[in-house]
C-alpha cells in the first residue's frame, strides 16, 4: 500500500516525466557554465518571474541566505516578519553567513503593516545605528496564506523613497500568484530579488531559483560558488526543474481545491476547529478537539498508511500536492473521525 503523505509538500516525489527527463538531460559543467539544461533553466525562470537573469541554487534556504549576502554588508540590519521562515527555519544563518542582524516585525497572520516597515527604517548617517540593508518578504507565507498585491505594491514604494533593496523569499510564490489568479510577475515585480523552490509543489527533487538584475545574480554567482555551492553536471538536475516550471505551475489550482475539500470535509468532525477561509494555497491548519488523543491519532495514521506531523502550536497542518487525491483525503479524515469519536 503506497504510503499518504500529508507532513509537507517538500515530500513530493518527481513525475514520471522528471524522471525520464532526469536520465536524457544533456550538460555540461556549470562551474564553467555550459551546461546547457542549467543554462535553459536559468533563461526560463528570469524570464517566468520578470527579472534579469536567475541562478540555480541547491535548497531554498540556500536562495535566502545567498540572497542576503549578496544584498547586505556586515553590521547591517535585515527587516523581516517574526514568523517569517528567514527567522523560524533558517538556523540563525543570517548571523552566521553575512553578519547582519534581524529586525523582526510582529506580522498580522503572515502580512507586515507597510508602514510597520516604515517605521523601521534606518534613516540618516547616524554612526550609532546600523544600515538598514534588505527587506524579506514572504509570499505565500509558511502559513499558508497569500499576501494581497495591493500590501507588495505599498512595501515596495516605501524601499523604493528609502533606497533600501526588497528580496521576496517566494519559496511557494506559484501557488500565489494561483491563488491571486494573477501572473506571477504581479507579485515579482514589488521586488529587487526572489527565491523560488522547484521543489514542494511543483515537485521537481531538487533546488531552487535566485532572480533578480543581472548584476546582482553575477555577484551571487561568485557568492555561490564561495559557499559550496557550485554545481558540475547539474543538467541532470536542471531538467525536472525546467518541467516544474512548466508543467507543475499549471495545475496548482488542483491541489488548492483539494486542500479547500480537506478543509471542508474535517470541518465536518464534531469539535475540529479550521477555518476555510484561510485555506489560500495547498495548506490546511486545524485545532484538534481537547482531549484527542493525539499519539493514538499518529498510530492510528500510521496503521492506515498514512504520514503526518504531530501539532506544532496547537494545531495541526496537512498539506495536498499532486500525490494526493480526493481518495487520499476522504481515508485521512476517516482515520481523524474515528480517533476523535474515540
């Protein structure tokens, strides 16, 4: 019985098409840059996502942190959501790999108030404060939900009369620019720079885009290879992520309606806790009634092949992506429904 895995999207495993992608891919050596599926990829994003140029990166963090190197001197100050992925997930790297401090922002369910950001900025030559040196956004955020493009547009203003850079960590922006119904150059466009995985939804095994002007993404180049991360034969990688971006960003809108259908149908269980209306991508959280037996549950999901993570502040998140089915959902919430009823 094939396994359910609900714990994330990042659990996507390559299509059959990735695969045989994978085994055809022509390359070369991108140290030297001519491999000539990196060199296809590269083209394809930056020209996707509205910039310059793009530079194939192993992992996301690796696109963030790159990113604000890149972007920052030592001693400056980087402005980011308190429950933005740079601050959570990202294993204090910003203070180990550029030297820059965080200047963290209380966010409204993933949203920072523009003028929130404002108020933060450095401004003047004052020898005792530190450069303001980048802004991180989040879009979709890790919470699942999208940014209005109205909230980007008024942000960007604010760094523009400041002269201080944007960078977008934009890991699931795909998926919101699908939920926004709009392109995703409406959202790239409020930015200096973006990160976006190939991996998670669009399920390509391995790595992620940097994008941004063409001389950034040259300084980046060198950044890269300075961190470990120049890549060989990387075509044989490069080509799943041509079809990531594709192929797998065109059907987005399946695995949103599915996550909407999840939603709906544990909304159902007496005592569950979830609100629909923040279900905007692939990702649902929801509150356990009190009492459930929360072990039972992740024993009771294990005997019926299915994997999930366990409640992270209180609540628990399941998320669809192109492995999962209507089938797959209903036999979830039915492991859920019986737990819960006890």
């Amino acid at each position: 019985m094939p396994w359910i895995d609900l714990r994330s999207d990042t659990v996507t495993q390559p299509t059959p098409a990735m695969r045989q992608a994978m085994a055809t891919a022509e390359v070369g050596d991108d140290v030297y840059q001519d491999d000539p599926t990196v060199i296809q990829l590269e083209r394809l994003a930056a020209d996707m996502l509205g910039k310059e140029d793009a530079l194939f990166v192993p992992t996301g963090v690796f696109g963030n942190q790159l990113a604000v190197f890149t972007h920052c001197r030592r001693g400056d100050e980087v402005i980011a959501g308190d429950d933005s992925h740079l601050v959570w997930h990202e294993n204090g790297a910003p203070a180990v790999i550029s030297g820059v401090q965080l200047r963290t922002i209380a966010s409204r369910q993933g949203l920072l108030e523009p003028s929130e950001i404002a108020s933060r900025i450095r401004v003047g030559e004052d020898i005792h404060i530190p450069r303001t040196g980048l802004i991180c956004l989040e879009n979709a955020h890790g919470n699942g939900r999208v940014i209005p493009l109205a909230t980007m547009e008024a942000t960007a203003a604010i760094a523009r009369k400041h002269g201080v850079p944007i960078h977008l960590d934009g890991a699931r922006v795909f998926n919101a620019a699908t939920y926004l119904g709009c392109d995703v150059k409406a959202i790239t466009q409020h930015v200096d720079t973006v990160m976006c995985c190939l991996s998670k939804g669009l399920a390509a095994p391995v790595g992620s885009i940097l994008a941004g002007p063409a001389a950034f993404i040259k300084r980046a180049r060198y950044n890269r290879k300075l961190l470990g991360g120049g890549w060989r034969q990387a075509g044989v990688i490069a080509a799943p992520g041509i079809l990531a971006l594709t192929e797998m960003t065109q059907r987005l809108d399946v695995d949103h309606d599915n996550a909407t259908y999840l939603a709906q149908q544990l909304a159902e269980v007496p005592g569950i806790e979830v609100d629909i209306e923040d279900v905007h991508i692939n990702m649902v959280w929801f509150a356990l009634p009190d009492g459930v037996d929360v072990p039972r549950l992740m024993q009771a999901f294990e005997a019926a092949g299915i994997r999930a993570n366990g409640a992270y502040g209180g609540k628990m998140r399941l998320v669809t992506h192109w492995q999962i089915d209507r089938e797959a959902i209903d036999r979830t919430v039915s492991v859920i429904r019986s737990v819960v009823a006890g």
